[in-house]
C-alpha cells in the first residue's frame, strides 16, 4: 500500500469514528478508496461548488491516461464519437447533441445564440447565473421573477411575463442554490406551455439526484420536436468537474443554430473519460449513495442547531443560517471550511455542498463552534 491511499483510508476511518459512531459502518474500504478516489482533506475544506468529493473513478482514470496517445489530434471525430454514445442513452439521433466544454458553455452559446442583441430571457432568482451574465454582455435583457416562499420556482408568474420580446425561459431544475424541483406534473405542464411560446431551457445538472420514483426528464419533449434545450454535465455525479465536459439536447433545428456559435468541443482525455464514466455503473451508484449519508449528516447537524432548510434534491443543502451569510463565510473560513458564496436576496441563507465523510464532519465541527 502506498503512503496517499493509506492516509486517505485512514483520514476517511478516523473521521467518520469522529461523528460518534453516526456512520461508522459507512467507513471506506481499502478497496473502495482505491476504486473510487476520495479527495484527500485538505488545509481547506471546500463545500463551496457542489462538486462530487469522489472520483474521477480508477476506471475512468485509466481511460483518460490511455487517450494521452491521442493528444495530438483534435477532438471532433472524438466527439463525435461520445454523441453517438449519448443519442441511444437520450433516446434521440447524433444530429439532437452537442457536446461541449461543461454544461456551462452549452448555457452560455445558447444565451448568445438566441437572446443577444436585445431579447429577453426570463429566469428565476436566485439561480444558477450563467446563461443570464454571458447573455448581458451581448445586450441580452434579463427578466428576474422571485422564486417562491418554498424556494422554488414561480411557474405562474413566468408564463404571465412571456411576451413577444421573449426568447428563452431558464430552468434549472433541480435549482441551484435552493435545490428544490417543480411537482412533475406542473413541471410538464410548464414546459408544454412555454415551448409553445418561446424555447425552454432545462439546465438539468443535478437530475442524477433526484429521488423521486419516475421523475421526468425534459428530453421527452425535445423527442417530440419541442422548443426545449437540455443540458447535461460530467462535472456532478460523474466526478468529473476539472475535465470540463458536458452536452446539449435539442432537436436538430435548434442544434444547428447553436453550433454556429460553439467555440470548443472539449477535448480527447475528457471525451475517453465521459465515455468509460457512463459504463462505470458502480461508481455511479456509489456516488449517489456517499451523496444521500452526507446530506443525512448535514441535515442531523442543521436539526441539532434548529436551522431551518430546503429538502434537497441535489448534492447541497440550502439552510437558513439565521446571519449574514457575508459574515458566516469568514467565520467559517476561519474554521478551516469554505461555504457558498451570497446569492441575492437572500443574504441569510447558506448553501453547503456535501462532502466525503470526514469532511462533513469538519463542516460540523465548525457549525457547531459558532452556533454551539
């Protein structure tokens, strides 16, 4: 055994014991650090970008240092490759996917592609900010509607602002920071009345969490030819957030448009470890299951405070933290835990990714320090 993953197993044994004995029959396996790669703690515990603790997995690992010999050529016929992989798994042909560099480039291409110049998007507040920030600086409009009292969105609200002057609807779903998801059946309903009006986009980075038997996906509409965008990412339950790989759904006469625009393809290394990652059934489901004990971690600790929060269907929780958030995030800096940043207006409010184990427990550690 080398000295890294015997002090990774070992950081990963001691701290879960750490947690009075909450989870020590979750420890990691010797062999499942070696399978799964569990980030190493660091001087800094980072729960501040809901990024998966794990992987990229050994499997995944392998495949991206075989593709090195590949490095030489450029990644189209690569990509090319991955979205044929990705239409049978979507259920739709090449010519509906994208690939791109992390879902991010996808939101941005589609904001400038379809709302630059002076078309408005409408979105919710507080989301995820992407498409919107690109989209200004190319003289897109931005609609704000308030998420509601439940911190999800205000579907009907959306709808009455839909005018001519509209040229997408942002959705993320699960949202990010407030982690809620729409009913599925107003959810459907929503995506089939805006689609008729404008395009729908579904920024669906976080759909591998939810738990909800059945939960649909918006690329059922893209199958009948909607105007819906989908996207998809490597970076969350796949492990993969520094490969920068990600993909687009839409039917082809928007993928058209939209591949005017694209700037990248990603690259050969992400491109061979996206495609082993979908194969690596186990990692997947190890991913899901470390993600649901943290969150059960984070919400005993929230309880044991009464800080209230959001249930989570995503791999952060939204909580309340009763404070300015500006002045809890140094105070846990200063802890040795990076939190996430302020997300307007709600400025008392914390999101917290989840982490391995032993960071969790750090995270609690620090929690209870302040609020103790």
């Amino acid at each position: 055994m080398n000295r890294r993953v015997w002090l990774k197993s070992t950081l990963i044994s001691g701290s879960i014991a750490s947690l009075g004995g909450v989870g020590l029959a979750n420890a990691l396996t010797l062999e499942e650090v070696k399978k799964f790669n569990p980030r190493p703690l660091s001087g800094l515990i980072r729960l501040s970008s809901n990024e998966n603790p794990y992987g990229p997995s050994k499997r995944v690992q392998k495949a991206i240092t075989t593709a090195f010999d590949h490095g030489c050529r450029y990644p189209y016929a690569y990509a090319d490759e991955l979205a044929e992989i990705l239409a049978k798994k979507e259920g739709v042909t090449r010519e509906h996917i994208i690939i791109c560099g992390g879902s991010t480039e996808g939101l941005k291409v589609t904001g400038l592609t379809f709302a630059s110049g002076g078309g408005e998007i409408i979105a919710a507040k507080p989301t995820f900010l992407a498409m919107m920030t690109y989209a200004k600086q190319w003289g897109a409009s931005i609609n704000w509607v308030p998420v509601d009292n439940n911190k999800g969105y205000d579907v009907d609200e959306i709808e009455k602002r839909i005018s001519s002057k509209t040229k997408l609807v942002f959705l993320c779903n699960p949202n990010n920071p407030t982690s809620t998801i729409l009913p599925s059946k107003k959810l459907t309903d929503f995506c089939d009345t805006v689609s008729n009006k404008t395009i729908l986009f579904s920024d669906e980075a976080y759909y591998d969490f939810i738990e909800e038997p059945n939960y649909p996906s918006m690329v059922e509409f893209v199958k009948q030819e909607k105007n819906v965008i989908v996207s998809r990412t490597f970076s969350k339950v796949y492990g993969m957030a520094g490969l920068r790989i990600g993909y687009l759904i839409a039917k082809p006469e928007l993928t058209q448009k939209l591949r005017r625009n694209m700037v990248a393809y990603s690259n050969v290394l992400a491109i061979a470890g996206a495609k082993e990652a979908l194969l690596d059934k186990e990692f997947y489901a190890f991913s899901l299951q470390k993600n649901r004990e943290a969150k059960a971690l984070i919400y005993k600790t929230l309880d044991q405070f009464e800080l209230p929060y959001v249930k989570s269907s995503t791999n952060f929780i939204f909580f309340k933290s009763g404070k300015d958030i500006r002045t809890l995030h140094k105070e846990m800096m200063n802890k040795g835990v990076l939190i996430g940043r302020p997300f307007p207006p709600f400025f008392d409010w914390c999101r917290i990714s989840t982490g391995t184990l032993e960071e969790v427990s750090m995270f609690t550690k620090a929690l209870s320090s302040i609020y103790g």
